[in-house]
C-alpha cells in the first residue's frame, strides 16, 4: 500500500504524518510525503530551504516509527492539488492524506482550495484532517 501525504511542514502536519504512520503499520505500506511549490518568481529560495528542511524532519519522524518512507519536493509549475494528484496516478498511491482547513465558501471561491481539488480529482480514497 502507498500513502500520499501532501505535507507543508504545519502544526497539523505532524497529525498527518501519524495518521499515516498508522495506516502503513496496519496494512504494510509506505509513505511518500510530498510538498509541493509552484516555482519560477513565486517561490523564494529561503522558502524551499524551510521546505527541504520540514521534509527531512518528516522523514526523521518516519524513520523513528520504522515506517518506509520517500520525500519529494515538488517546484513544476502546477499548484499543490495538481501536483498531489498527479504525483498519486504517476506513483499508483492507494490513498491520500492531507489538511483541509476550514475556510468559508467566498474564501474557498476566491483563493481556490487545495483539499477540494484534490478530493474531487484523485483516482484513489483521499482522507482529510483537520
């Protein structure tokens, strides 16, 4: 089993990264942790060191658990749920765990929600926390 986890390094990212250390105990999988950067002017490079670096705790923590893990940084020009769900058909992940924040509707309307585009586009079950 492959767990996608669309991490940004968050408080409730360590949630995440339990969920998922939960669910591949459980059904012998592995998690792959993907931040994802829009890139080009947009993406400052003290922005990607704060990334690379929330990735290598993740990947500690992980490590600590005894879970197989992989980290990606992803800077390709797409949004994070473009990316998140691209990366989950090009991988063959069996599921995705990600954020959602609570946002009301005129703000999911004008700034877009990550958590929704990827729940309405995955091929695979996506589990949200909160």
């Amino acid at each position: 089993m492959k767990i996608l986890v669309g991490y940004r390094g968050v408080n409730v990212g360590k949630d995440l990264l339990k969920e998922a250390v939960r669910r591949a105990r459980t059904g012998g999988g592995e998690v792959h942790v993907i931040t994802s950067m829009f890139g080009g002017e947009t993406t400052e490079g003290e922005k990607i060191r704060e990334a690379e670096e929330n990735l290598v705790k993740a990947g500690e923590f992980l490590a600590e658990q005894g879970v197989k893990y992989e980290t990606h940084l992803l800077i390709r020009g797409r949004n994070p749920g473009q990316d998140i769900v691209e990366y989950a058909r090009d991988n063959g992940c069996d599921e995705i765990i990600l954020a959602v924040k609570s946002r009301s509707k005129v703000g999911k309307l004008i700034f877009g929600s990550t958590a929704q585009y990827v729940i309405l586009k995955a091929d695979c079950p996506v589990i949200s926390i909160r």
